[in-house]
C-alpha cells in the first residue's frame, strides 16, 4: 500500500510539473512570435513604380513582374512568356495599365487592353493594388523582392 501512495504523489509531481512546463514554453513563444507591423499610413504609393514583385501565394517560377521607367513587366511559365505594359500614372496611387505586347498567343489577354489599378494599402514591402478591367474587380497582394546592394 505504501508503494501506490509513494507512486500516486510522484505522479502528481510529474503532472504539476509537465503543465508548468507547458506554461512556461506558451509565455516563451508568445514573447518570441513577432508583432504584426501596422499597415503604412500614408500608404507608399511609389514603391509600385520601381522594382522586382512576387505575388505573395505564387513561385517566383510561375509569376514574377519587374517595373523599370514606367514599363510593368509579368513574367510566367518560367520566364518563358511575358505581359509588357505602359504605365500611365493618373496621380501617386491610381495609374492605368496599357498592354503593349505579349509572347503567349494562346492567352486572353490581348494587346490594347487598359486596365485600372490603385494600391490601396502598403506595409513595408508589401504592395495591395487593386485592378479594374472589363467590369470585373480583383486584388492582387505583391511582396516587393530585397534588392541587392553590391
């Protein structure tokens, strides 16, 4: 009998000390887990105008766009094929996109076509724009690439 108390108390220890334990580590990755940065006010409506962008749920092997002197490039099918446009900037934050050319024959997007774009929110080098094209409104989040300082 003595022996099931001695083991029902080391039992116990070991609970107490498995759920403090658990405690400890929960306050450990609460102080480590990074705060969130609040999204830029005002929003940085320039950071669209120069640079390298990867849409944040694509590899950089399916779509990938640069910008360079008011010229938007997407590149997809592993860089194979690509989409230019002008960029026709209306004020800092809207700015229309005129297709000047294209690779991919087979895609629907046709020379000619204008769509209407406005970043609507930034924080640090994401990106949120909103694009406008035959009656139809989608989002697009990009994540603008590190660059490299030689």
């Amino acid at each position: 009998m003595n022996f099931l108390k001695v083991f029902s108390v080391a039992v116990l220890f070991l609970g107490v000390s498995q759920l403090n334990a658990q405690k400890k580590d929960t306050k450990t990755i609460q102080k480590e887990a990074p705060k969130q940065k609040p999204v830029d006010n005002p929003t940085k409506c320039s950071n669209i105008k120069e640079g390298i962008f990867l849409r944040t749920n694509y590899p950089k092997n399916l779509w990938y766009m640069t910008v360079k002197d008011n010229v938007q490039t997407e590149y997809y099918n592993e860089g194979k094929d690509y989409i230019k446009s002008s960029m026709v900037f209306i004020d800092d934050c809207n700015y229309k996109l005129i297709v000047i050319e294209k690779t991919d024959k087979d895609n629907t997007i046709k020379v000619g076509d204008v769509y209407t774009n406005k970043v609507v929110a930034t924080q640090d080098s994401y990106i949120k724009i909103q694009s406008q094209f035959d009656g139809t409104t989608s989002y697009l989040i990009l994540a603008k690439a590190k660059e490299n300082k030689k």
